[in-house]
C-alpha cells in the first residue's frame, strides 16, 4: 500500500471529508486530493501534523509496517508473571546453589592455607568472593520475585523457620565464643558463622522441598 492509498483509507477511517484535512492541515483542498492521488507526496513538516491526526506514526505512515512490528516485538518482549508454584521452585534453586557456594568456600578456606600454602589475603580473597555471590543471587532473588498471600499453612511455617533460625543464631554464637576461647584460633573460628548461615539457608531449602511435595500430592 502507497503513501496516498495510506491517507485515504485513514481519512475514511477518521469519517473527514478532503476539505477537513485540508483545514486542519492548513493546505488547499486540492493539495489533499494530489497526496491521496499519489501525485504528490505531503512535504517533510506536513508528515507529524499527519501523523498526529490521525493517530499514528511516521513509521506506520512511510511503511505500513512499524505498527505490526511493534505488535510483535511486544509479543516476543512479554513475560507472563510467575506463579506462585514458580517462585516456590526457582527459590528452591537459588536457595540450593547458594548453600552447595556456602559449602564450597568453607572446603575451601579450610584446605587453601594450610594444605595448599596459598596465600592467607588471596585465600580470603577467593573466600569472600564466592560468600559475595551465593549472597548476592539469594538477596536478588528474594528482591526480584513477586509477592503472594500466604497461606495459613505458609504463616505457621515461617514461625517455625523463624525460631529454628533463632536457635541456630544463637547456637553458633556461643559455639564461636567457646571454640575461639579454647582454641585461640580467632582468625578461622569466624567461619563458624558461615556454617551457620548454610544450616539455616539448608531448612528453609527443606521447607520448600516438603511444601512443594506437599502441593503436589493435592494435585
């Protein structure tokens, strides 16, 4: 379809008559009859004023096609929103990953120094750094993922994750204090705390588990 074919259609579309268009265009009538004629083509200032009148764009005007594209692209582009089921499983994943990353840089500091001889600062290095992305990828998840109603089963749950973490809190508090007093091995006892945060990051992935199985066996 041609430019002038385009303004025709669109002009029958909007109920105007030429000499409408050509009011609101501030051009004569006859110019309006020689761009839907193909015998001219609107100058490059009437384009916007064109597009705007009829409500679409310059794109969809010169080509015909902008608009579907757009369709389609949106189309491609769209995301449905997860579902509550989702979310449950990719935080079982990302909770999963992020306790086996815990685990791996406890092994890991525990051998690096005094097996392997590395270098105490690199070692701790290589420590944090693999502590910074299983923290990272929990926190972005629990950021990015949308929030659902919880269930009074789900609520009863969470107090108890709640208080098992509290005791595993405080549990690793007094076994740093007592570790640390009858060792004297301040510099590694502080990865008592690590251990810590993967028991507790290891109930919560157990809760998910049951109550994922749980859903399942009502299905």
């Amino acid at each position: 379809m041609n430019i002038g074919e385009k303004l025709y259609e669109l002009r029958k579309e909007k109920n105007l008559s030429q000499e409408e268009v050509a009011e609101r265009l501030n051009v004569s009538r006859q110019t309006v009859s020689k761009w839907e004629t193909n015998q001219t083509t609107p100058d490059f200032d009437k384009i916007i004023p064109l597009c705007e009148l009829f409500g679409i764009t310059s794109e969809e005007l010169l080509t015909g096609k902008k608009q579907e594209n757009e369709n389609i692209e949106s189309r491609k582009d769209y995301k449905a929103p997860l579902t509550k089921e989702e979310v449950k499983i990719k935080s079982a994943e990302v909770v999963s990953t992020s306790v086996f990353l815990y685990i791996l840089s406890v092994i890991f500091i525990m051998v690096a120094i005094p097996v392997l001889r590395m270098n105490p600062i690199l070692a701790s290095a290589i420590f944090l750094f693999i502590i910074g992305i299983a923290t990272t990828r929990i926190v972005k998840h629990y950021m990015s993922v949308p929030k659902f109603e919880k269930t009074k089963k789900e609520e009863k749950e969470d107090k108890i994750v709640k208080q098992i973490k509290n005791i595993i809190e405080i549990l690793g508090v007094i076994m740093y204090f007592i570790i640390s007093f009858a060792t004297m091995a301040w510099h590694i006892t502080w990865v008592i705390f690590i251990i810590d945060e993967v028991i507790i990051q290891i109930v919560k992935l157990v809760f998910m588990l049951n109550e994922k199985e749980d859903t399942n066996n009502e299905k």
